[in-house]
C-alpha cells in the first residue's frame, strides 16, 4: 500500500484533454518509459529506420533500434526492403553485430543459424546431428522458426518500420501535409549520404523532440540564427501540424527587414548587434528550393526529424537509450549529382548543425538541464500555453501549438 | 635509421602541437586561429566517415577567419554548461617531409572537466597534421581531427 501512496503522490491528476500543463514525471518515471517502449514504439506509428540509400545493393544491411529493440532491415535478393527483429530465433542472440554490412545469408554467431534475406531459417548446424547421433527431434519445422517480421515502408528516400501491422499506410499516417513537405526536403532526387554523427543527451527522448517542435525557443536559445536574421519569429513563416497533432512542420522565409524590433523590446540575450562573421562564406548558399523557404524543421512522430536550413539537410533519428538518455543519430544528406560545389557549400553550411552546430548544440544540453532541474519534484508541472490552447496550424510562430500537438498524439496513444 | 631531416621535423611537430594542445586546455582561445594558415583546412570528423570517404564534418573551416568566428561563437555566442579540456598526445609520427611540408599524425586522448569537477574521456583520435614550415614560423595548413568514436557526448562546442 505504501508503494501506491507513493506512486499516486508522484503522479497528481492530469486533467483529461489538458495539452499545456505537462506533468514533469512523464520525463523520469521508469514506469511510464517502459509503457512508452510498448505503447507508443511498438504501437501503430511508423518508425524511422534508415535511408534507402543506406542500402544500395541487394544484401545490405543496417541495424537499427525501434525504442530499444534491436531491428534490422535488409534488402533481399529480389531488391525488396525487409525489417525483422536482430534476433536469433534459436537462442535469441543478437544475429547481425556491426552497424552495416552486405551479406548472402544472416548467419548466427552462436550456433550458426541461418536464415536467407526474406528471414526463413535455411540452415541448422548439426540439424542431424553428430556420427549420427542427437541433432533435431523429426518434428522439428525450420519453416517455423524463421526470423520475426517488422512491418516495413519506404517513403522519399526514407525507411520506416512498424511492429503494429494494423498501421495506416504511410502518406495516411504523415497526412498531406506533412507529405508535401517531405517531398519537398528529400524527394527531387535520390538521397546522397555525406556523413553521420550520434550526439548522446542526457534526457529523456522527450524532451528532445518537444524542442524539435517548440519554435518559440530556437530564436531565443540560439543566438547565432538569430544575430544574422535567418530566422526571427516575425520573419513570414507558419506552423503546421497534424491533425492527430503527431507531427509538425515549421518553415520560414528569410527577411531582414522584418521583426528586429521585437526582439529589441523583449529582455532576451538574442538581439547583441555588432555580430559580424570574419568569414561570412559560411553561410553562402545555392538556391535549390525556389520558394523562398530558408528553414524547414518537420517532425514525424516518434523517432524522426528532417531539417532543411538553406542547403543543409539532415535527417534526424531520436532513439532513447534510457528513462533520462537519447541518442539523436544525424545523417547529413544531400541529393544524388550534385555538384562538388553543392557539396562543398552544405558541408560548409553544416557547421550550423550536428554536435557542434552554431544553432543546435545548444540542444543537446537544454534538455539535460531539464532532466536536472525536475529530479525529486515531479508532482510539478511545465506550462505551454503560447498562442492559447489549441492544437491548430498557424501563420505565425510565436505559439507552442506544435508541443501541445505532441501531448494530444502522447496521451491518446499511452492512455494517460 | 631516421634521417636528421625526420628528426628535425618531429621536433617541429612535437612542438607545434604542445603549443597548439596547451592554447587549447590552459591558454587563450583567441589565439588558436593564429596556429593555422590562411587559407587553411580545418576539419573534425570521426573514423568512419573518415574511411567511408563522407566530406561532410562536425567542423569545418577553410580559412582563418572560419576560425575566428568559431572562437567567436564559442566564446560570445553559443550557450553551454562552462567546461574545459586537458589534451595528452603520443608521440608524432613524421609520415613525410621536405623542406616546405611536413605530414605527421599524433594519437590524442582529451579528457573533459564540468564545472562541478565530473572528469570524462571525452574524445581519443588521431590529428592528420600538415605543418608549413616555409615561413617565419610552422603553421598548420591542414589540421584533420579524426575521432575514434561517432558518439559525441552532449555537445562539441570548443575545437579539439
């Protein structure tokens, strides 16, 4: 009974329909993390897994993570994208132990199962045997232990899998919109890998993508975007999510005449003038969009977030690792023929993004102060309530809108 | 045997890169774009990419004023928990070397230190070095900072 006393002590009521009061246990609660691995990660969402481009060749592979289950998806011999768990039907043993790879056969380390790309089990070592003595029982059925399937999809260049085979397609779960502006960002040519990175944050995966989603902070937190007037908040822009509220897209379009006076009435560190670049080549650009559009940041719930910032692009995967740890693995991208210098100017341009990022590092630890900052007082409460209470898409962007969108999606799916 | 010139350009190297790792951990930032030329290559990237032949970088610079402005950044602009760094390098292997050029590569462990003490390997790695000596002093041309690992703990926000 004292245990449940506790339990409802750390968890007060959280009024039903209420998307702007966001409890701080939902972040460290092991409980609730472990119902967030079964209810969202493995229900009826689409989780990113990999590019296509990941796997050019018939037999290449990549592992990946669905929450924290181990996944990996392949492509056969017939150049169809497969996903299965990692997993050995045998023992259970993890099956393919690098990160990528090509292969014939998905071979088992530890006693040397087999299965072909399509997961059937084709091969048993010692399956009659040894001098003719053990080996499997005669009603033992290979076709039965075959590797366990994931549900699979491939959308502009991007894999998703999904454990819940009752999962809407993908356009039907991505909605219109957010369709529109994934093509926009990954769909004029085939993907084109430049390089990845994993930056580790100390909190729980969260709060990192409500930061993907919360637009109010990224001219505030990150002062470099907003001394050289990429992106203020009164620049032309809008926010639009989902109807399910699962997944946003903000977009902006540069403009350095508008909204500097705001930010010179408001007692924020963003406004320091006098800010020159020594070296402004970095943020030299090629127009390759020709709508205007400077900033694209677009989630898709839960694991994914694209970003287009002039002509760096990167594709995002959120995967948590623990109740207060997130791995953000980034994949930089460009498109299949660019020139060298396309790919010079995003590689240049990428300095403003991934662990060392002019406008993104700072993520990487906004969310651990967080995590800091609620220990031991969870009965608390964050509000977000910018821009009111709905759940709606806007022309503006000074609203949380987007960060309620995630609560509406969160409870629906967790029950809470 | 190693040649006089080898040795001659490994003491070069060795002591570019203690005065290069101590601007680093115990100096002043704002003097660390004055260990390059200009132009110059500046690059961090990790093994991986690195072999996978990737261009892309979690820094990259082409000139010294890239420098400037990401000592700048780190030192004016972007928001980070305060924290410092302590660089042990092995020995220099001279890889080649004239009378204009030397290539060496140094293996680099640099520890991470928090403002409340908290202590942690951040990064090991290798820097690919390509050191002018045709001036009035030996400069960096081309720095490449290989790290081992992918994973970057939190953020990277000074230059290795």
């Amino acid at each position: 009974m004292e245990g449940f006393d506790l339990e409802l002590a750390a968890r007060p009521a959280w009024r039903h329909g209420d998307y702007s009061h966001i409890p701080f246990w939902v972040y460290s609660d092991a409980a609730n993390y472990q119902a967030e691995l079964r209810d969202i990660y493995k229900g009826p969402v689409w989780n990113y897994l990999c590019l296509a481009a990941e796997l050019p060749g018939n037999g290449d592979y990549k592992t990946t993570k669905i929450g924290e289950t181990p996944v990996l998806v392949v492509r056969g011999e017939d150049g169809v994208v497969r996903g299965f768990l990692n997993r050995c039907a045998h023992r259970g043993a993890l099956l393919c132990l690098e990160p990528r790879g090509s292969v014939k056969r998905l071979t088992c380390v530890y006693h040397a199962w087999s299965y072909d790309l399509e997961g059937n089990l084709k091969n048993v070592a010692f399956e009659d045997g040894a001098d003719g003595r053990g080996g499997m029982p005669d009603d033992f059925d290979k076709s039965r232990h075959g590797l366990r399937p994931i549900e699979v999809t491939e959308f502009c260049g991007l894999v998703f899998g999904s454990f819940d085979p009752g999962v809407p397609d993908i356009e039907t779960y991505l909605g219109p919109e957010s369709v529109r502006f994934l093509k926009r960002a990954l769909g004029k040519a085939p993907l084109k890998l430049i390089g990845r990175s994993t930056q580790v944050m100390h909190n729980n995966w969260k709060l990192y993508l409500e930061n993907v989603k919360d637009v109010y902070h990224a001219t505030i937190l990150h002062l470099f975007f907003t001394r050289f007037r990429l992106n203020r908040l009164g620049h032309e822009g809008g926010i639009i999510v989902s109807d399910s509220g699962a997944h946003h897209v903000s977009y902006s379009k540069m403009d350095a005449e508008r909204g500097n006076q705001d930010y010179a009435s408001q007692d924020i560190r963003s406004t320091g003038e006098g800010f020159s670049l020594n070296d402004p080549s970095l943020l030299d650009s090629i127009d390759e969009w020709e709508d205007g559009i400077t900033v694209q940041i677009q989630s898709v719930f839960p694991s994914l977030v694209i970003q287009v910032i002039q002509n760096s692009i990167a594709v995002r995967q959120i995967l948590p690792t623990a109740v207060d740890r997130t791995d953000l693995n980034w994949n930089f991208v460009g498109f299949e023929g660019d020139s060298e210098e396309m790919t010079r100017t995003r590689v240049k341009l990428n300095n403003l993004v991934g662990p060392s990022g002019y406008i993104s590092l700072e993520d990487g630890a906004i969310g651990g102060f967080v995590q800091r900052a609620i220990r031991g007082v969870e009965e608390d409460s964050g509000v977000v309530r910018m821009g009111g209470d709905d759940v709606t898409t806007v022309d503006y962007r000074a609203t949380e809108t987007s960060v309620r969108g995630f609560w509406k999606m969160y409870r629906g799916l967790m029950g809470v | 045997m190693t040649s006089p010139e080898t040795l001659q350009a490994k003491l070069l190297a060795d002591d570019l890169l203690a005065r290069y790792v101590r601007c680093l951990d115990d100096g002043d930032l704002g003097e660390w774009p004055g260990f390059f030329t200009d132009p110059c290559i500046y690059r961090v990237t990790h093994r991986a990419d690195d072999r996978a032949g990737y261009e892309n970088a979690l820094i990259f610079a082409d000139s010294r004023g890239m420098l400037m402005d990401r000592v700048n950044a780190v030192e004016n602009v972007s928001v980070y928990e305060p924290h410092g760094y302590r660089h042990i390098l092995g020995a220099s292997l001279i890889e080649k070397a004239d009378g204009a050029l030397i290539d060496a590569s140094t293996s680099f462990l640099v520890a991470r230190i928090m403002q409340d003490g908290e202590t942690s390997v951040f990064a090991t790695g290798i820097y690919r070095d390509r050191i002018d000596i045709s001036g009035d002093e030996p400069l960096f041309a081309e720095k490449v900072a290989v790290m081992d690992s992918e994973r970057v703990d939190t953020l990277l926000a000074i230059p290795l």
